[in-house]
C-alpha cells in the first residue's frame, strides 16, 4: 500500500522551501546592491578621469610673453587672487585651444563666426575656481574664459559651470625647490611659471575623500633637473 505525506513532513519542506526562498531573495538582493555600489563607484571615477583631463589640458597651455615686464599675459594663484583670495582659484594667460571644426567647416563671414564662438586661437585668459565671478546660486567648479585677455585677471570673457560634482578645490604650486599655496608673476622676481601644479579636488558624494594630480606646464623655465635634485625625484 502506498503511504501519503505526513503533515509534519509537508510542514518540514514547505519551511525549507521558505528558507531556501529567503537566502536567494538576499543573495540577489545582495547581488543588486553590489551591482549598484559599482555603477556607482565606475561613474564617480570616470567623472574624476575626465575632470583631471580637462585641468590637464587647460592649464598646460599657460603661457607668459616673453617680453619682460607683459601686463597683458600673467599666472595668479592662491591668496594673491584679489577676488578670491585663497587657494581655490587660479588665473592665468594661456595660448590659444585649436579652432573647433564647424568654425573652419562654415561659409559664415569672419563677424558672424566672431559672433558666434567668440575669438579663436591667440591668448587666452583662463580662470578655475569653486568661486563663480558672476552672480549664480550653482556650486561646483567654474571656469572664466576671455580671448583677447585685458590684463585684468578678476574679470571679462565669459563664465560657465565647468563640474558641478566639485565640492572644493585647491592649488599648489612648485617653484623648483619648494611646494607653496601662491603664485603672482606681476611680483615674482624673476617672472616665470611654476614647473608642477599639484590640484586636489574632493567631490560631492565621496565623503571628503581628497584626490590629488599633478600638472607639469610646458612653458615653465624650470629646469627639470632643479626640480629632482629638489624632490630626490619624488613627485
């Protein structure tokens, strides 16, 4: 005769069904929120890598005349920005970025072209800071363009939200012996640029966590045996 479950034995499966239930609704649970920590995690590093990138290729076109004494071509950072007056702006005249290609592919007249993008190539006045120039309740890092610049280094050109993820900002800079928080070559003796730019940035979201890179400008007359006889090499 065949014997039929007993309900203590439905009772025993259906609480191991239930259990085993529970632990793969928490696995994948687990799975997902793990899943989501990496999104996370590749999204914040690949906003950081394009944020340096863009510092990288901005303040590597700095640039100062050869012309002793130029008050038109200039770098300022730290505490001698007089409208900032810390060390999260920097103001500098670079060269000129390449003209972008529907400036070049266009039957436009040379004023509309003006009109349009502004003037292209030449100097270039470049301002990055967390402090914008203009009145707006955004935050985050912004960058102050102005082509020709005017010898001013507080004003002019245009101002746009260069990263709104940055929660502060801060430069250094290397004169070929020494690390200091400010730079004005309008009194430097000397005049010239620093050979490293150390930029630490923290972003929003990432619990204070301080990133740190460094610039090294091609236009600086530092020599580059100074600087590791200064630093035994390290950077």
């Amino acid at each position: 005769m065949r014997r039929g479950f007993t309900v203590l034995e439905l009772l025993v499966v259906s609480a191991m069904l239930v259990l085993l239930t529970v632990a793969l609704a928490g696995s994948l649970t687990m799975s997902l929120r793990y899943a989501d920590r990496l999104e996370t995690a590749r999204v914040a590093e690949t906003e950081g890598f394009s944020f340096e990138e863009r510092m990288r290729a901005l303040l590597q076109t700095a640039y100062l005349s050869p012309t002793p004494d130029d008050p038109t071509t200039f770098f300022v950072g730290g505490s001698a920005l007089e409208n900032v007056g810390d060390s999260s702006s920097i103001v500098f005249t670079g060269v000129g970025s390449r003209l972008p290609a529907n400036y070049l592919d266009t039957d436009a007249t040379f004023e509309e072209l003006n009109e349009i993008y502004g003037p292209q190539g030449g100097v270039r006045e470049t301002q990055i800071g967390t402090t914008a120039i203009g009145a707006t309740t955004l935050e985050g890092a912004f960058l102050r363009e102005q082509t020709p610049p005017d010898g001013d280094p507080t004003q002019g050109g245009t101002e746009k939200l260069l990263d709104s993820t940055i929660a502060s900002l801060r430069f250094e800079f290397f004169d070929g012996t020494n690390w200091t928080t400010e730079w004005d070559t309008r009194t430097i003796t000397g005049r010239f640029l620093p050979f490293y730019i150390r930029v630490a940035y923290t972003r929003t979201g990432d619990d204070g966590e301080e990133r740190t890179f460094l610039v090294r400008l091609p236009y600086s007359e530092v020599a580059y045996l100074d600087y590791l006889a200064a630093t035994g090499g390290q950077q």
